[in-house]
C-alpha cells in the first residue's frame, strides 16, 4: 500500500508517466418491449423483462496528473486481450523513458502474457517499457483507474445497452469529452494518512 502511496506523490513528469489501469465487466441487456417516453424532466421507463445479451470487458487506463484516460472495450477479458491493451497503452507514450503502471495483481497481469501473443522480442521490448506497480490484495481502492471507472459507468453506461457496438460509440464520446475536459484525478490519501487510519493493518511489536 505504501509503495502505491509513494508513487502518488511523484510529480509529473511527461517522461516517466504515471499510468493507472483496471478492467470491470458490463452486461449487456435488450429491451423486450420500447421504452416508454417520459414527460420533461423525466427518464424513460422501461419494462421490467429484458434479455441478456452476454457481457462485455471494459479496459480502462487514465494518467491522473494529466487529465488523460484511455478506454477499450473487448468481448473477453483474457490474458491475450491485457497484452494487447497493454501494447496500446505503451504507443500512447512513444517519448516515454518509463511508464509507471499502477494495476491489480490479477493471474492475467504477468510477463507471461506478452509471450503468448508476441514474438519473445517484442514481448521483451513491451514489459521493459514499464515499471508494474502492484495494488495490495483487497486493496483495490488504491488503484485511481477503478475511480475513473465508476465514473464511466454513472456518467455513461449507467442504463441498459444492448450491444458491444453501441458500448464502443458511447464509451468513445464519453472517453472524448471527459478528455476535452481535462478532467484530473486529486489524489489525497497519503502513507502518513494510512499509518493513522488504517493502523490496525500495520503490525504490532511486544517490548
């Protein structure tokens, strides 16, 4: 936790950026009757049957300091489909020395999965573009990327979607404005904060 804390505190550097990334599922539902129109002022209301389309992964990368984030919807959520992403990721920041990544430690997240799409070369040329930065266990909270994420899914992909294209459109208007905005993360939570409140996770010695 303290070593995600520290990276927090770096200041920006276009060189050595500070990256965030998280995944998240989203259903995918159909409506079996039309929406019925709402007056003014009002949401439309829907039936309460509908039908289940499957789902969707939604990758989600957002550089805090810089108010730049990077959404790709994807069918799965596999180890191919992180290395890919990862490798887009890594084009967004050609005159990057470092990318600083910070990203949950889930069994898809490993040099492995760079080796299972790329030639070993460029597999190699891709992990060495970046410095991992794991997020403790159930301590997925620290990951900024997860806040981006809920605010994708309030401001954007709150209702019910029927398709993966339609996801993709939204996502990408969404993606777009937000960008536009400049909208940055103010990231607060600092180790001495966490030695204080969260104390109790720290461990306890006997004299």
């Amino acid at each position: 936790m303290e070593k995600v804390l520290e990276v927090y505190k770096r200041p920006y550097d276009e060189k050595r950026p500070v990256v965030c990334m998280d995944e998240s599922p989203k259903q995918l539902i159909g409506e079996t009757k039309n929406p019925i129109s709402a007056k003014p002022g009002n949401e439309e209301k829907y039936d309460y049957e509908y039908i289940r389309n499957g789902v969707c992964n939604i990758f989600m990368s957002n550089e805090p300091l810089a108010g730049k984030r990077f959404v790709k919807i994807t069918e799965r959520k596999t180890k191919q489909d992180w290395a890919i992403f990862l490798e887009e990721i890594a084009n967004q920041y050609p005159d990057a020395e470092k990318i600083t990544l910070v990203m949950d430690n889930l069994e898809t997240h490993k040099p492995g999965s760079f080796y299972e799409v790329f030639p070993a070369v460029k597999a190699k040329g891709i992990w060495d573009r970046f410095e991992f930065i794991y997020t403790p266990k159930h301590g997925s909270w620290l990951n900024m990327a997860e806040i981006e994420l809920n605010v994708l899914m309030k401001q954007c992909l709150a209702g019910r979607i029927p398709d993966l294209e339609t996801v993709k459109v939204q996502t990408e208007a969404w993606q777009t404005s937000r960008n536009n905005k400049n909208a940055k993360i103010n990231w607060q939570f600092t180790t001495e904060d966490a030695r204080i409140k969260l104390r109790k996770l720290y461990p306890t010695f006997e004299s």
